[in-house]
C-alpha cells in the first residue's frame, strides 16, 4: 500500500524504485526490514542469498538463460519457496 505515513518500529518495508533512460525501463525492488521481523522473512533472504550465489556460480561463457535459471530454482525449491510473479516470494 502507498502511503506517506511515518516508518514504523519493526515494520517490513517493500521499496519499489524505476528509472528510465532513451525509452528503456528498469525497476528496482527491495525489501526493508525495520527493527525486529517474522523468522520465515529473515528465512527467506537467506535463501535468497544463496540463490544469488548459485546464480553467480552458473553464470559462465556459454551457460545459457535457462541454466541459470534451473541454479536459482533449485535453491528455491530446497527452500519450499515458489515465485509467481514480479515481486515476491512465497512458502
């Protein structure tokens, strides 16, 4: 939800940013979390570190998109997690 409300004590925090430059679009997403937070959160973005890392390792000359992908989900799945859309992860 957009909202100009103040932070709050251990609140969770999702950080969307966009650029644009000749016609080409990023975003940026992050999320935040402010003080202390649920166990399955700071589960996750340990598995997504090591995802992170298996991608890393994976991308080489000639290793294609789709091996990459396999690295990452991979982790995803010894982690139970799913990812069905742009942002986000879910048990």
């Amino acid at each position: 939800m957009w909202t100009d409300a103040p932070f709050e004590k251990d609140q969770t925090v999702a950080l969307e940013l966009g650029g644009t430059r000749k016609r080409y679009n990023a975003g940026l997403a992050r999320t935040v979390q402010l003080g202390k937070g649920p166990k399955k959160l700071f589960d996750t973005a340990s598995a997504v570190g090591e995802g992170l890392e298996a991608v890393l390792e994976t991308v080489t000359p000639g290793v294609t998109t789709g091996e990459v992908h396999r690295a990452w989900q991979a982790v995803l799945d010894q982690h139970g997690l799913v990812k069905e859309s742009r942002i986000g992860l879910w048990h």
